[in-house]
C-alpha cells in the first residue's frame, strides 16, 4: 500500500513535496500541471496600430502557426496574422479611435469578420470574426502590429496558408509565392 497509517485513516506518501495518492486518478496538482502544459506556449504580446492610438495585448502561440489568406482583401492588404480565442485577447486603447469596414463576400448571406483600422494612422491592428476554426468567435491579430515579438521567435513560427479565394479555408491554395 502507497498510503501510510496517520490520524484518522491513511496520510499520502510525499513525493517532491507534493502528496500522491495512489488511489486517486488525478490530484488537483496534476490537473493544475497539465493544464498549465497546455497553456505554457501561450505568450503574452502587446500590439498597436503606427501612432499608439490603438493598443491591446494578446496571448498568442506562435509555434501553432500564423495565417497568410489570398482572399481579396487579404490579398490587397498582405495580411499576415495570427488568430486568438476571445480570453486571449485585452483591448487596452483605442476603442474610441477605430472605424470598422465590414465586406459581405459574393454568395454570402452577410459580413463574417469585422475589421477595425484606426482612423488616426489607418493601420488595420486587430479584427474580428464571428465563425472561427472552432466554431464560434475569435480575433485576428496582424502579426505587424505586435510590439514585442522576438524575429527569432517569428522566423521560426510555421505559416499556415489558406485558399479564401475559393472559399476553401481548410487548405492551401496552389500557388503561395506571392502570399
């Protein structure tokens, strides 16, 4: 038996100074660990539009990727961006300084995502989608815009190429050097 006698029943066995109970699955330790593994690649980035009018910080895993689309507006703006969930993004200015252009793609019953610009400087920092990979919202967050990403870290990041000119969201168009 893992357990030794104590006071009133059996006290756990110290195991790098944390209890282990051999008769429980999972310890709030080890749920607050694997929980914290799967959020350690997470990296706080602070982000603004060319004048500082508009800033914001954003949680983002680079190692997962980055998005470059060749939808027509992304085409025209040479997006480069990033997508986060809503709880990992923070506005922090700007709210009041931003104009938003919505664009309804052809056979598209109405405008999905929402891009903010500031009207200040014009630079598109962050926007907004109602239907993302998973399913509900999420932001995109142009990589350009952030402050304090490491080149290194950008260099390394994958680049994950979709084909929003054929609607087809789930893969790479074929041909991408232009992107």
């Amino acid at each position: 038996m893992d357990c030794l006698p104590g006071v009133g029943g059996f006290r756990p066995r110290v195991q790098n100074n944390r209890p282990v109970y051999p008769h429980v699955v999972s310890t709030t330790w080890e749920v607050e660990r694997q929980l914290e593994d799967l959020t350690m690649a997470l990296k706080k980035y602070s982000g603004s539009c060319h004048c500082g009018g508009v800033r914001f910080e954003a949680d983002i895993d680079l190692s997962k990727g980055t998005t470059k689309c060749n939808c027509s507006i992304c085409t025209k703006a040479r997006a480069w961006f990033a997508l986060v969930e809503p709880e990992h993004y923070r506005p922090i200015a700007g709210a009041d300084t931003q104009a938003e252009y919505q664009w309804t793609p052809p056979g598209h019953p109405g405008a999905n995502l929402h891009y903010h610009f500031c009207r200040k400087c014009g630079i598109r920092a962050v926007g907004q989608g109602e239907h993302g990979p998973k399913g509900g919202p999420f932001y995109f967050v142009a990589i350009a815009s952030l402050d304090d990403v490491n080149e290194d870290e950008l260099a390394a990041a994958p680049i994950n190429y979709v084909d929003g000119k054929h609607d087809h969201y789930d893969r790479p168009p074929k041909d991408t050097h232009l992107m």
